[in-house]
C-alpha cells in the first residue's frame, strides 16, 4: 500500500511538471512568434529589435524523476519491445537508422541478397539482385527518352509539329501518363506558353468581320524574339471554303466565305554586314506572321482602300527598342517591301485596269511586240515579281497554244473555228485526266479555276507526256518558263531587291489558305464569331512564332537539280560596295513565299 502510494504521488508530481513545462514553453513560442511578424519576416531586423530579450535566460523548473526499485531483477521498466518482423514500418525503419548511416546502400543491398540466400529465400534474393542491374535495352531506351519532361515551349512546338488539337494533345498526355511516362506537361503550361506568343491584348481589336494586330506591335513582338530582323511584307486576298453559318450581327455585314489576308514573313536578322539569322524556309508558312484579316470579297477599292491603312501604319513605325543581358540596350529598324503579292492586288494597287497590260511599265501585248518600250516606273519595283503566278500563266498560255493548233488563229470567229476548238480543248483536258490525273482549265464555284500550283508543277516536270498531250514542242515547254510580263521588266525588279527574287515569292501566303481553313474548323470557338475569329488570329501567331519554330525540327525536302540549260544562264552575284555600306543598319525584310503546296 505505502508503494501504490508513493508511487501515485510521485506520478502527479510529473504531471505538473510536464503542464508547467508546456505552459513556459507555449508562452515563449507566443512572444517569439509576435515579435517575428512585427519583425516583418527579417531576421537582421528581428535580431535588433530583440537583442537584449533574446539574452535574458529562460530557467524551468523540472523535477528529477526517480526510477522506482525494481521488485524482479529479469524484468525491464516500460512496454515490452516487439520483435522487429512485427513492428510497423515507421518502427522498423527507426531501428535500421543506425544502419544506413553506417553502411552504404550497395553494401546494404548485397547483405540483403546474401541474407536472403542463407535463409533460403531464393526467389527474394534473385529479385534483388535483378534490380540492382540495368539491361543495356533498357538503358538505351533510358538515353533515347532523355528521362525528362518536355518544356511548355517544346510540348507547344510538337502540338504545332503534330497538329494537334487541344483534346488530341490531352488524350495523348493521359495514355503517355498512364504508360508511366512523364514526358508531356499540363495543357495549361501549354496554355501559359500560347500566351507568350500574343501581343497584348491592347493591340488586338476583333469585330464580327475583321481581326487586327497594330503593325507596331506585331512588329515588337517579333523583334522580341528575333532581336533584330529585316522583313517582306504584303498582302494575299484568300478564299475559305469552310463557311461556318453564324448569323452576323453587323449590319450588312459580308458572307464569312471570303477571307482577306494581311501578313509578313521576315527574312533575315542581321546586325550591318553579320547576318545573325536567316529564315531557313523563306517560301515556307513557318514564319508567315499575320497582321489582320478580313471577312469581305476582294475588289480592287477594297483592297486600295485596306492596302493604304497598312501603308499609313508603315509610314509611322518607330525602331524598336530592347533591354538586352547586361543592361545593353538594342535598337531594331524596320524595312517593310510589299512583295507579297499576287497580279491582282499589283493591279489594284497600280490603278492598271488589264490583266493584260504591265503594272511596271504600263505595256500592253501590241507594244510588247513591237520596237517601242514603256519607261518602267521604279516606284513599282516594290511589288516584285509574283513568280508563282508566272508559271501558272505560262501554263495557261501553253493550254490555249494547244487548243488552238487547229486553226492557227488566235480568236476564233467563225462557226467552224468555234466548233474545232471547243473540241480540241475538251480532247486536251480529257488526255490530262486520264494519263496525267490533273483537271484543267475548270472553273470553280465562286472564284477562279484548277489551274493552280500543284498543276502547274506536275506539267512541268513531265515535259515530254505535256508536250504530246498538248501537241507543243517538248524543248518549247523546257525553255518557255516565263511571260510576257516578267521578260518586259524582270531584270530591273531583280538589281532592285535586296534578297533574291525567290525569296519574295506570294508562295507561304497562298499556302497560309490551307492552314486558316484546317485552323477555322478545329481550332477556333463556334459560340461566336468575335470568339472564332481570336482564336484563329491566335493559331496564326502561335503557328508563325519564331521562338516555337526554332524547336520543331524542320522537314527534310528533295531538291530538284538545276538542269545545264539553266546552269549556263546562271551568273555569281557580286555586291557593290555602295550596297554593303546601305546594309550598315539593322533592316528589316517582309516576304511572302512559302514551301507548301497552295491550292
């Protein structure tokens, strides 16, 4: 009895102490915290304003415990230990801590193997064994796949490579997760990455019939990520043919099947006579930045009219300046040339009223003919030479040529001339769907016909099945590669650009078509079309952005070799020196050209 009560007194003893002890320690950590947030989180601060506190002594007052005397010597105080196979896996792992911090984790896994043998556990000891050796499969396999995940600019350059939409790219994510492999990032990182990309929303106004980038700003923007560029620049009048059936709130508002296209394409980043960069595919989409687009039918007052906002907009730009690493500042000077452009938008813009008749010299076919010469007017050389349509217009003429061997005469007017031509061009265009697989000379709903690049492209590089199907002289298709309109005035338009003429070619805008049709149908909000418009403006900067191209890997192309005829016309360029000391400041190229096949 006198031990039960020795021993309950001395148990509220040590209560009181641990409550006292829990109570000093709850009013220090009070006082401590306090002082921390009046400190504002600043440890020098903190250590200033309480020196002299954090000096003073803080004493406790604890009670010594005494063990009580045992009444067998075997037994031990306290709850009996249970063997380590029966503790839990916190337990265990506090009684092996000794242990790691001894042994090295080789040395543990080899005990483990060797101790699992000795006991007869094989199958344990082989498994062990097997995962501490890598197979050189699947170590191959470790250097392929890098072992990391994909930044938010990489995962957007595949969703761009891959043309993905956002629920193939999230679909593709949760199989890839699923398989264990954590190779792609969240779609909203790929959100925050698309945001980049844009200019800011200040310098973006969208209607119902038009979305539009400020020209400075689209320009900064691309200077941000080039640096320092020179540029081509122009517009193309588009049609999409994937109408999307809104109905349209503007007033009087135009159909959405017309689409009219404003964009850039730059060239080359060079700082005076250093060519920093240099766009890899000139005639490709890669690089084809937009400006503004437009849902309205081209005509020739239409696009005088938006062609001249652009030209204001120019005639306005301001170099743009950029805080570079180490507080060095560059300036990026702009030079815009209206090269993209096609025979009709030229026209327009000359105020030349024929298709027939030339916008730089104003010759019409008679004077071409003749002795006389028009004086080329130079401020025309800007638009440059629309090469693609130079081969399609000697296509053309190569059909008409055909369809008239007959009767050797240009207009037909009699019945019997009407008569045998209609023939031979139905016999022409028969011939080249069944040996050659192409529609020719077709109109198309709405606007103009199927003579287009593709076509053109497959007839010339067949020259002798073209030449039998058409009647010409095989050598006449080889060596008729240009019009009438670029033998006039080619060469003056050539010595005038800065770059080569292939380079300034309307190719990557008529190929942007393709993309605004794929981009309009899977890639925009159909709740509006203020809301369908964005989001196509959107793809267009993500798909052009130079920072996201530099990442995608670009597709290998078979280039043709240039046949000896043309080898011999060709001449090596030689720069004169008034050009290199003109190249002295940071220019500033917009073209349009581009590697896809247009339609």
């Amino acid at each position: 009895m006198e031990l039960f009560e020795e021993w309950q007194k001395h148990a509220a003893e040590q209560r009181r102490s641990r409550r006292s002890l829990k109570k000093i320690i709850s009013i220090i950590t009070s006082k401590l915290a306090k002082k921390w947030t009046a400190a504002y989180y600043k440890m020098d601060r903190f250590l200033n304003k309480n020196r002299a506190w954090l000096d003073v002594d803080i004493k406790f007052k604890i009670t010594m415990e005494h063990p009580l005397p045992s009444t067998s010597g075997n037994c031990q105080p306290g709850r009996p230990k249970k063997i380590y196979e029966e503790s839990p896996y916190k337990t265990k792992k506090r009684r092996i801590k000794d242990l790691l911090q001894s042994r090295s984790a080789s040395e543990l896994t080899t005990a483990a193997e060797v101790a699992n043998r000795l006991a007869g556990n094989r199958k344990i000891a082989t498994l062990i064994k097997k995962s501490t050796q890598i197979s050189k499969e699947q170590e191959s396999k470790n250097v392929i796949c890098g072992g990391r995940q994909l930044s938010s600019d990489e995962a957007l350059a595949y969703y761009v490579d891959s043309k993905c939409t956002s629920h193939s790219y999230k679909q593709t994510r949760k199989w890839s997760l699923k398989a264990g492999h954590k190779v792609f990032p969240s779609y909203q990182s790929l959100s925050n990455s698309k945001k980049l990309c844009y200019p800011s929303d200040d310098n973006i106004s969208v209607t119902e019939t038009r979305a539009q980038i400020k020209l400075q700003a689209i320009l900064d923007k691309t200077a941000e990520r080039l640096i320092q560029a020179q540029t081509n620049g122009g517009v193309m009048g588009a049609l999409v043919t994937v109408p999307l059936n809104r109905n349209l709130r503007t007033p009087n508002a135009e159909a959405d099947e017309f689409l009219f296209v404003f964009a850039f394409v730059p060239l080359r980043l060079s700082d005076g006579q250093n060519i920093i960069w240099q766009n890899p595919r000139p005639s490709s989409t890669l690089y084809c930045r937009p400006i503004k687009f437009i849902f309205s039918k081209e005509t020739n007052e239409f696009t005088e009219t938006e062609s001249n906002k652009v030209l204001k907009e120019v005639s306005e730009l301001l170099p743009t300046h950029r805080e570079n690493i180490g507080e060095s500042q560059i300036s990026v000077k702009h030079n815009l040339l209206q090269t993209m452009v096609d025979g009709k938008v030229s026209n327009a813009l000359t105020n030349t009223k024929s298709p027939q008749k030339c916008y730089i010299c104003g010759a019409t076919p008679k004077i071409m003919n003749g002795k006389l010469k028009n004086v080329a007017k130079k401020e025309h050389y800007g638009f440059g030479l629309s090469t693609l349509h130079a081969w399609i217009r000697c296509f053309e003429c190569f059909l008409h040529i055909g369809y008239r061997l007959n009767i050797k005469k240009w207009q037909a007017i009699d019945d019997s001339d009407k008569i045998s031509l209609q023939q031979r061009s139905a016999e022409i265009k028969k011939k080249f769907k069944n040996q050659m697989g192409l529609i020719v000379d077709k109109p198309k709903p709405g606007y103009g016909n199927t003579n287009d690049g593709n076509t053109v492209r497959r007839f010339f590089m067949n020259p002798k099945l073209s030449g039998e199907i058409t009647g010409l002289d095989v050598n006449l298709i080889k060596k008729f590669c240009i019009i009438l309109r670029t033998l006039s005035s080619g060469t003056e338009v050539i010595k005038s650009c800065i770059l080569p003429i292939g380079q300034l070619s309307e190719e990557s805008q008529k190929s942007r078509n393709k993309d605004c049709r794929r981009f309009r149908q899977h890639h925009t909000r159909k709740q509006s079309r203020v809301s369908t418009s964005i989001d196509l403006l959107h793809m267009l900067l993500i798909t052009s952005d130079p920072v996201i191209n530099s990442l995608r890997e670009i597709p290998k192309r078979k280039s043709e070799k240039f046949s000896v005829e043309v080898l011999d016309l060709l001449v090596s360029p030689s720069i004169p020196k008034q050009q290199q000391q003109r190249s002295d400041d940071e220019e500033y190229l917009i073209e349009d050209s581009s590697d896809s096949n247009d339609e």
